[in-house]
C-alpha cells in the first residue's frame, strides 16, 4: 500500500493551510490533486512498481478513510495531501 509521508516536513499548526473537504471536490477536481500528489519527486514507493491508477485509488481510499486530508496553501497557492496523524 502506498503510505503518505513527508521527508522533512511536518505539518504544523503554524502553518497557513486550509483544510479542503475532499468530496465537496469535483472527480476532475479530485483526481487532478491526488496524480499531481503521487507523481511528485521525492516520493516514496517501496522497492515495488505500482501503477499510477493503483497509487491514486490508494490515496482515494485514505481520503475516505480519513488517514490523510487536502490541504491548500494560500500563500503558495498549492495543494497538498497530508497524513491525519
């Protein structure tokens, strides 16, 4: 299973990011942050290849489950998906 983490980063409480509610996203929406999310560099996978369609139903289903939560940086105007805990 693909696992969120963040090498170096932390999600903090000083940090100016809100809190998007992942099923008030349009499917395009949605689908558009979690492929943007998995295909960035620096992510980590495993010694495993796993296809871009599995690791974006993995992300999805973290979403549902809520393990991880959209957020949105307004001063960088980006987007991110941060583990819940």
């Amino acid at each position: 299973m693909y696992t969120i983490g963040f090498a170096g980063c932390e999600v903090g409480a000083n940090m100016p990011d809100f809190k998007i509610p992942w099923d008030e996203l349009s499917e395009d929406a949605l689908m558009g942050v979690i492929e943007e999310f998995v295909t960035r560099e620096g992510t980590e996978y495993g010694d495993s290849e796993v296809s871009l369609e599995m690791k974006c139903q993995q992300v999805r289903q973290q979403l549902r489950d809520g393990e991880v939560f959209i957020t949105f940086d307004e001063e960088l105007q980006t987007c991110s998906i941060s583990p819940a805990s």
